[in-house]
DNA sequence: CGCGCGCCATAGGCCTGCGCTATGGGCGCC
DNA sequence: GGCGCCCATAGCGCAGGCCTATGGCGCGCG
C-alpha cells in the first residue's frame, strides 16, 4: 500500500540530523554510525525519491528548497514514530514504575498518551505503566491493587471504588462517501431504522457494543436490545474502520476512532436523533482519595484538552 | 534519536493490513510477499516491542487490546508517511501533468498537500507538478509560461500578472519554554526591543527574512533594517526551531512551521506589539482568468480550511 | 469419528544489502 | 601554499532478509 521507494524511518531520522545539525558528519554521529553510511544512505534516499534534496558544499551541507518540504512532512512521520515508541514503553512491564495505571481500550490509544505527555512535562522522571483491557477487568485489576488508577468508559460504575467523571467518549456512525445512505446525512436516522441498516459492530463483550445496544434498547423501550439481521461482527476496531470506508457498511465506532478519517473525508459521519451514545468517562480508585500521582493524572484528564464530544 | 528497536515502516503497514484483513496470510499477499516472510516479521516486531499484539488462532489472527492501541498508533504514523509520499510525487518531473504549479517553500510544505488533497478528491486522476522555490523565482516560472499558476508569499505583487489573495501567513517568535523571555510572554515585545534578541533568521534572499526585516524598519520608521548584532543566521527553517527547541535564542519562523512544537508545549511564542508580521498569500498568473484547473485550486485554498493565522 | 482444509510456524539455503575501515578530492582559511 | 574540514568512493565481510518446502493445529464437514 506505501510505495515501495518510501524511504526509512531510520532514514528519515538521518535526514532531520542533517538538517538540524548541518552536516553529514555530525548527523551520522548524533545516530551512532560512520559517516559514509550516512553518506549512502542520503544519496540512496534522494535516488529514490528522485528529487535533489541536499546541497553539499565543503562547509557542510544545507537543504534545498524542496528538500526543506520533504523535511517537514518527515518531521511529521517522525513525530508519529515518537508517539508510537512513547506509547509503546508504557505498556512495557519492565521497568521501575512509579504509577500503575489499567485502562480501557479507547482511553489508552486516544487520551492517555497525551496526558501522559502533559504529566511529563512537569515530572520528567515519571514512569508509568499502562495495563489495556476492557472496562470490567480494570475494575478488577483496581480492586485487586494491581494498579492505582483505572480508566474506564462504561456506564455502569462499580462497587466499593471510588470515582471521578473525566470526560466523555461519544459513538458515531460512520459511512463512505459514497455510501447510499451518505447522502441523507442531513435529515436523521432513527433508532427504529438500526435494524435495517448493514451494521459493523464490535463481537459480543465489547464496551462499545455494549454501550450501543443498551442506547437501542432505551430507546426502543426495550429490556433486550433488538434483533440487528443485517449487521456483522468484526474483531477489531481498525477492521470495523476499513470495512466502512471501502463501503461494506456502517461502522459504529468511538469518535476519536474516526475524527481522522471524517478530517480527510474518506468517512462521513451519520446523524442519529433519539439515541443516547456519549458516556461518560471515570477515573476510578480505592480508598477515599486516589494515589497522588493519580490525582495529578486526573488533573490532567480534566483540565486541559477534553475529548472532542 | 529514535529507539533502535522502532519497528520499520513496512512491518508497520503489514499490521495494519492483519489487522484490516484479519490473517497473516492475506496481508502477505496484499503486500506481495510470502507468507512466511510475514509471519516472520510479525514475530520479530512482537519481541522488538516486547508486547503481545496478535492473537493468532487456527482461523485467522486478530489483535489484543494492546494491539490495537498499537495499530491506532501505526495508522498515525503510517498516515504521515502518505503524506510524504503524495508530496513527493508532486515534487516529481517526471509525470505527466495537466496542472503545473509553482510555490514558495511555506505554502508548498504546509498548505499546497491538503489542497492538492481536496482537488483530487473531486478528479482522481489529476497530475500536479510542483517546483518549489523563492517568491521571485516562482513569478520567472510563471512569466516564462513553464507553470499555469504561481503561489507566493511575499508582499509585493509582480507586475504584468493578474492575483488573487488566497489567505495569509503570519511569523511568530518562539523560544523554547525554559528561555528567560518566555517568562514575559504576556508582556509583548517593541519592535525597539529587537536589536537586543538572540535572533535566529534565514540566511539573505529567504522571504522569511525579508518579511521579518522590512516589518521592522517599518516600525522603526526607517528605510533600512536596523542592525540585529545578536542575530544568527541559519540554513533552513528546521535548524531555526531545532536551535529555538534547544534555547538558543529567539526564532523567527512561519507559524506553520512553530506549529506542532507551539501544541506539543515546546516551543512558547512570544507576543510582539507593533509589527506587521502578517503577509498576504497570493494566487499569481498570466492573462486575465487563470486556467480552469488554477481556479478551481484557488477555489479550494479560499474557501475551505484557510490557514490559521 | 476421521478426513480434509485453512492458517500459521519452522527449517534451510541463497543472496542482497548494509555497515565498517581506508582513501581520495574539493574548498576555505590561516 | 599547506592544512584541516567535509563529503564521496572503494572494497570487504557479515547479518538479515526473502524465498520454497514442510510440519502442526483446530475446526468443520461428510
């Protein structure tokens, strides 16, 4: 799916250590390599984009024009990479942590690692683990003190732990654009419409299904949730996500989960009247205070950039 | 800069293709590779990362929880890496094109890809070619008739040639959070202040710099720009902010390019009073109407996401 | 209840490609 | 005019990648 002449990561790293620092030399230092691989690897990269990227003189080495353009989307590849690389290291086991922390599955990937970034900032030190599964074993894994701090997106809170609302997690649903129903996205579903439409939802046990078929229920007036003929049942979010946008369906996924794909316009999101899909997020603890560096973390959640509802 | 165990941008979209198609053979195939090949690869980014991201069963193989974050955060970077690469593809000459375009450095890296973005979305197969150079280099091209439509960023507007504003540009000063001035960011700067800053410019002839430089004798009610003795002057944007990020002094940039590093916390911009550092950015051809596809690029830089200034 | 199929892991051999050291050329500076 | 800095080229050794072939496992179907 990427082209086969993109460049490296590692490449791409070189590259901004070049730009940044001025020279091969130095760049192909800062990475812990000789300089003439560093040397092979820029002319490799500029042979494969077939573009001229850097001027060499005998002073060092400089950008051109377009070599800056290709700098900054690197930047943002690497950035990317960071995220992913810091994300990474919490969920790591081995290491001396300081903060146990045991989330839910869209807390952990949308919100977490940018109030982790946050808490950082102030403590550099801090290291923190993260444990990711489904709301009812964070509770578990809280009562148990496993951890200090459970994050979870359930409606129901549970017994004998403490807990404070720490935002909120919206469900949308979500079409290609070319999708028949794309172009009603003005005038609402209803919830009695659900069980005609080709549906993609989580499998059983999933927060996310789960929170859509009470909403349905409520809404019908119903105990049980009804009958969905036409919907099927996919195993992953991601899944859920690339059946829609290649038009097998309507996914029904967390907002954060398609804020991308609606930004870039490869997702359109359906309206929906008479449904109750935002619930509530809680930071949940034992005892009658959380853990210091919990509550710093609950600052943090609350505070600053809430999610996007 | 990067940790060594950082998986490669190929693994990466391999998990991302297991986990929209469910099975480690699928996904070979959709990147033409043996299956094997794959599943040798998913086991190696499994130790790298030191997670349990597949569950792989006797009918397929999906993820865990923590694979999921972990493929929310690859599509990330995975994005990006799109991005470089449809950039790139405009940089190239070796296509053939129905819309050639000439821009100065900050539109092309920063607003030219979302546009081109939303022009094809309405005509797929639309060829654009970029050259990317200086203002005054852009309006040569488009004179000499080697592009249809030029877009610059300086302030005066080249004779002979029909314009349109398509949004504005601004500079900002940054520092990194820690620098001494950061501290009186609420009390803005005087253009008198100026000469006494550690500034970090572009070299002579960048339009940055230009900009930068005839704001200030505008303020100052002189013809020329005042002395700045504290100034350095560096090659490209990124060595700017990477020396600003390292509290060298006071970088002076296009907000584009502060951006990321202003949201991320780590870069502060410092409040300026008295100096125009806001330019028109300009839609520039030859003849009365611009070509039918040049308009409907001005069309989409006007009327949908303009830059923030 | 056993056979078969689909899926994934392992084994072995080949070869590309990457990294290193050593060396040469070009340019500015003292 | 020589020296130092910086980058490119050359040559070599090794690791790690990809391939084909094969084995094991679980589920479904006859």
């Amino acid at each position: 799916m990427l082209p086969s002449w993109t460049p490296d990561l590692a490449t791409l790293d070189l590259l901004l250590s070049v730009a940044e620092l001025g020279s091969v030399g130095k760049a192909a230092e800062a990475h812990g390599i000789a300089q003439p691989s560093a040397s092979a690897k820029l002319t490799q990269l500029e042979r494969r984009l077939g573009l001229s990227v850097l001027v060499r003189t005998s002073r060092g080495t400089t950008l051109t024009p377009v070599g800056e353009a290709v700098v900054a989307w690197a930047r943002e590849v690497i950035a990317a990479a960071h995220v992913l690389a810091d994300g990474v290291l919490t969920l790591r086991h081995d290491r001396a942590v300081r903060l146990r922390v045991a989330a839910s599955l869209t807390i952990a990937e949308y919100l977490l690692p940018e109030w982790l970034l946050v808490l950082r900032r102030h403590d550099p030190g801090l290291e923190v683990s993260v444990i990711v599964t489904n709301s009812h074993d964070v509770a578990t894994e809280v009562r148990a003190g496993r951890v200090d701090l459970g994050l979870i997106e359930s409606p129901g809170l549970p017994d004998e732990l403490s807990a404070q609302r720490i935002g909120s997690d919206r469900l949308v649903l979500v079409v290609s654009p070319g999708y028949p129903l794309a172009a009603r996205a003005n005038s609402p579903l209803r919830p009695a419409d659900m069980a005609d439409l080709a549906l993609l939802v989580r499998e059983p046990g999933s927060g996310t299904r789960d929170t859509f078929l009470s909403a349905l229920a409520t809404a019908l007036h119903r105990l049980d949730p009804p009958a969905l003929p036409h919907a099927s049942e996919l195993g992953s979010t991601t899944t859920i996500i690339a059946t829609a946008r290649a038009g097998g369906g309507v996914g029904v996924v967390s907002a954060h989960a398609a804020a991308a794909d609606i930004a870039a316009g490869t997702l359109v999101e359906l309206s929906v009247s008479g449904l109750a899909l935002t619930r509530d997020l809680n930071a949940i603890w034992t005892g009658s205070k959380p853990p210091t560096l919990g509550a710093d973390l609950i600052r943090v959640a609350t505070g600053s950039n809430g999610p996007r509802t």
